[in-house]
C-alpha cells in the first residue's frame, strides 16, 4: 500500500514563472502595470494542447499543489492526494497547472513584492482583488501556455468559484468544471468570520496600516487569530468533537490561561504555523476576495442568469457536514444550472469533515471525482 | 454494458418507444442511469437523472448521465414548471411514501409522465395471497420483511387513480416475461408501462 503511493505522486516537481509585461486593470479599477504569477505543471500536454486541467487554490494554498521540492521533500503539494499518475487527477492522461494567484504571497506578485512605480514592496498599496481579477489573469497564463480551452477548470471552496467564474467570463474555454465545496456568495455569517479576522490582523500593532516590511515586522499575533477563527469554520462540530473532545493537555485542568484543553493547543498549533509563512496583507485581500465574489450581483441578484453564458459541463460536489459552505448553498448553483439546461451532475458526499473534506482523502469522493475525469478523458481527441 | 441491462428492462423499449426523438427527460430514481444511457444513444435525449444511492450516483457517472444526487420523497423542487417532455419514473412508483405528490411533481416538471410499476394484481401474487403468504414474484423479487416497495398497487387502482385526478392515459403497455399482455392484462401481466399527461 505504501509503496503504492509513492508510485502515484507525480515526485519532484519545481515552480516557474510566468512575466506579464500588459497591464491588467481590475475590478476595483486599478491598475497593474506589470505582474509575475508562479506555477507549477505535472503531467504532459498532449499535441492538440486539449488535456490541460487548471487547478484553482483556496484562500491559504499556493501554486504547490501535487508533488515535492527536492530541497524541501516534507512540503509536499496541497491536493496531492487528488492530483497524480493514477490518481482521480490522472497526470498520465492530463497536464495539470497549479498557479498561485495575483496578491498572493507565494511567489506572484502580491503586497509584499516591490512596486516598480514606488521601488518599495507594494504594502497597503496592494488592491484589493477579486475572483474574477484572478481568473483573468490565469487567463493569460493559459494564453502563454498555449492553452485555448482547458478540459476543466476545479478547486474546492474559494478554488471553485474560480472554476464557476471561468464557465461565464470565458464559457468557450472550460470544457468541463468541477465545483467542489462551493457556495454562490458569502453568507453574512461567512462575511462575519471574515470581519473578526481581518481585524485582529489590522488591529495587530505590528500591522502598521499594512507597510509593516518597511519595520522589519508582521503581524503575527493578527495572523495567528485570523487562522484559528478560519480553522474553527473549517472543521464541522463531530468532527472537533472526535478529534479533541474535551480531552485536556494535562489530563486535568490548570485554572489558568495556558492550554489546558487540546482543541486549544491545535488551534494555537495552526495559527502560529501559518503566521510563520503567510503574508497578512495577502490573508486580509483573499478573505475580500470571497467577501465580494457574488456572480449574481451583475444580474440583479439572478444567479441563473449569471450562469446562462457557461458551455462548460458541471460537476459539483458538495459534503453534508460543510457548514461553511452548505449542501444547499451548491444546490443553488445546481438549481440555477438546471434552469439554464446546461449539463451539471451534482453529488452530496456523506462526510464528517466539514468545509476541509474537499482536501481529504474521502473514497466516495475521490471515486466520484476520478469517473467524472474518466469521461472527460473520453471526449478527449487524442 | 447498457445493452445487456437494456434486456433485463422489458420496460425500457416499451419506454423508449413513446419517447420522441431530442426530447427532454427526467428519470427519477434513475439507478445507474441505464434508462437515460439507453434514450441518449436511441433517442437523443437531454436530460437528468434523479438518484439518492451514492454507489448508484457514482454508476451514473460512469454511464456518461447527469444526474442530481437527491431525495424524492422531498419533491423535486430543484425543477421547474413545465422543463421536462417527459419525466419517468421507472419501477420506484411503488416505493416512494408520497406516491401522490410524486406523481402531482411528475406533471409539474413535466408535460408527460412515464410510470413502471409491478402490477399486484398479476395472477402469480394473487395465488400466493390466496395460499396466505405474500408475493414473491419476478417484478416482486422480495420477501416482506425487506422489501423497498411500501404502495403497491394493480393496474386497475393506477387507473382508477389517474381517472379520479383528472390525469389522462395517453398510452398504457403491459408486459410478462418482456412479452406483451393483451388479454386480461391486470390479471395476466406482471409489469405496467403507463404515459400519462395532464387533462382528460
């Protein structure tokens, strides 16, 4: 079983870039006058440039999404688990691109790169961006690639609403989507986690309203906040309740304000790990990010008639125990693909995990998954 | 694959025979969307499946079908009025609770409906009521205790009930053994096919 694995990870794998010289005007109106996006590519592209799946990360991931650095063999990709020769993501049969988006922190330009105008990183300066700046910049990636139209587009929550955005900004170019753990909008309640995460950031002293490089700080202790609350939404309640209980660090309470339970400990865990690497300028522009996604606001809040442009094929998936992102909330966009007869299959996972089930390792899911590209792999003109 | 169910499903040529061509369908309880399969490749149909069974969601997939992975006995409500030709529901009539409503959705989503059922009324159920026992028969393939199907019913109840809610039988098959039955079909027929639409 183990070596099995091995067998299935598409192994070492390393980060180009792609320069953007043309500047991109986005949704909040400005303008960016010249812009990197760092990718990653596993598998082949095949003669007619027709097998190409682009994967769309979530709000913490990066380009990095299958395989390992060979200097850093422990950080292995984010949906390795998916992506892979014979995998669901078969990359003997695809050619798979990560991209890490605009204003992120991985390596494409972000707040924390340098403004050319300025010659200092971009800081608070950094726009505010939105999904569909994303896709169309990913856009020009698939441009420089050569790739006209992807075989599919996916991701999971934040990923998947890029997939759903690609179907209506570019319908010609998306053979198929996979929408997975996805919602049409933010709830007030989603907004709201946001909120408490963007201001314990903000309200951080080491934030300085954003240009915190220039005094050689970051926001750690915002960041480490902003995470808890995230991985608090993440997780549904069984879930927590199977992994920490009530279960005590010490075996019995300290009366005091040390961990003293482990659900405590693990959030701690997690928060002071993704302050380590992640940028806040970045984390407060992607929590905006999915604030605003709302493709129906264009359309006087009529999702089917925001969705009507789509060519593409629909998978979506969604997993019962999502609170963030509900089984309903994907029925809405199953509902307003219906009224606009477009292809869709839709397929409620039983899954204790949560939001987080997208990321896992979940048989029926990955099966689903791996028969859904099957028969895309079939209308493939090889 | 879908061939050799095809033949397993008397019904679905009795189906596939009433269906126009690049026509519309819903099938709910779609199963592993054989059925759908079967009017794609005859038919040219478009269409969804409705199926609640994960392992029979993931067949569908397989067989190249849409289908909505979702609970009948909570109506169709993902549907709209009048966006189907024909909507089927192919050998669960007699195992959803609300059989009433399910058939009120069918002729709201779509303009026609299509019902398979086993008909109770077929001589080899009779005699096995009549022994005392109930039946296990090849539409009826179950034993009391285990069984899915919670409304049997005879084909002179289905049209009895389509009579008293104003819902027109367009066309009405009877089969055994895949066979036809014309002479005393709710005696001598194992297995009803009706079409049925809205209005007398």
């Amino acid at each position: 079983m183990d070596g099995s694995i091995d067998n299935r990870s598409v192994g070492v794998v390393a980060p180009q870039v792609a320069r953007f010289a043309e500047p991109v005007r986005l949704r909040c109106g400005a303008v960016i006058d010249e812009y990197e996006l760092v990718f990653e590519t596993y598998g082949t592209l095949n003669a007619d440039r027709s097998n190409a799946i682009l994967v769309c990360h979530a709000l913490n991931a990066s380009h990095h999404a299958a395989g390992q650095y060979a200097d850093d063999p422990h950080n292995v990709g984010w949906w390795d688990n998916i992506i892979g020769p014979g995998k669901p993501v078969d990359t003997n049969r695809y050619f798979v691109i990560g991209v890490n988006n605009l204003g992120g922190c991985h390596g494409s330009t972000g707040p924390k790169s340098v403004n050319p105008r300025t010659g200092r990183p971009w800081g608070a300066q950094f726009p505010v961006v939105t999904v569909e700046d994303w896709v169309a910049t990913q856009a020009r990636l698939a441009d420089h690639l050569g790739i006209r139209r992807f075989a599919a587009v996916m991701g999971g929550s934040l990923g998947a609403m890029q997939a759903l955005a690609w179907t209506v900004m570019f319908p010609e170019r998306v053979r198929h989507a996979l929408v997975i753990a996805c919602a049409p909008n933010l709830s007030a309640q989603n907004i709201a986690f946001n909120e408490v995460a963007r201001q314990a950031i903000i309200t951080d002293p080491d934030f300085h309203g954003g240009d915190y490089y220039e005094h050689g700080v970051t926001p750690k202790r915002g960041l480490r906040v902003a995470r808890m609350v995230g991985h608090i939404t993440y997780l549904s309640d069984d879930e927590m309740a199977n992994k920490f209980g009530r279960q005590l660090k010490q075996g019995r309470p300290t009366y005091s304000f040390d961990t003293d339970f482990e659900i405590e400990s693990y959030l701690r865990h997690q928060g002071n790990k993704f302050a380590e690497y992640f940028d806040a300028n970045t984390y407060l522009r992607i929590t905006k990010v999915l604030d605003y996604f709302d493709p129906a606001l264009d359309h006087g809040g009529n999702l089917a008639r925001a969705l009507a442009p789509a060519q593409a094929r629909f998978l979506v998936v969604s997993f019962t125990t999502d609170w963030r992102f509900s089984p309903d909330r994907s029925r809405e966009i199953v509902t307003a693909l219906l009224h606009n007869r477009h292809h869709v299959t839709y397929a409620e996972i039983d899954a204790p995990h949560g939001h987080d089930a997208f990321l896992l390792d979940d048989a029926r899911y990955h099966r689903l998954v791996a028969a859904y590209l099957e028969r895309v792999a079939g209308g493939i003109v090889a | 694959m879908s061939g050799g169910r095809t033949m397993d499903r008397p019904d679905y040529a009795a189906i596939a025979g009433w269906v126009r061509m690049d026509t519309r369908v819903l099938d709910l309880g779609c199963g592993d969307g054989s059925l759908l399969r079967y009017l794609q490749e005859s038919r040219h149909v478009t269409g969804y499946g409705v199926e609640i069974d994960d392992d029979r969601v993931l067949a569908c997939v397989k067989n190249g079908v849409n289908v909505i992975q979702g609970n009948l006995e909570r109506g169709l409500s993902d549907f709209e009025d009048h966006s189907f030709d024909y909507v089927i529901l192919s050998q669960t009539l007699q195992a959803v609770r609300n059989s009433e409503r399910i058939v009120g959705e069918m002729l709201r989503v779509g303009r026609e409906g299509i019902v398979t059922f086993p008909n109770f009324g077929y001589w080899k159920n009779r005699l096995q009521i009549a022994a005392g026992h109930m039946p296990v028969s090849e539409n009826l393939p179950y034993q009391w205790f285990n069984t899915p199907n919670v409304h049997l019913c005879t084909i002179a109840d289905f049209e009895d009930f389509c009579a008293s809610r104003g819902i027109r039988v367009v066309e009405r098959k009877v089969l055994t053994r895949g066979r036809p039955v014309t002479l005393w079909p709710n005696f001598f027929g194992a297995l009803a096919v009706f079409h049925f639409g809205n209005g007398a």
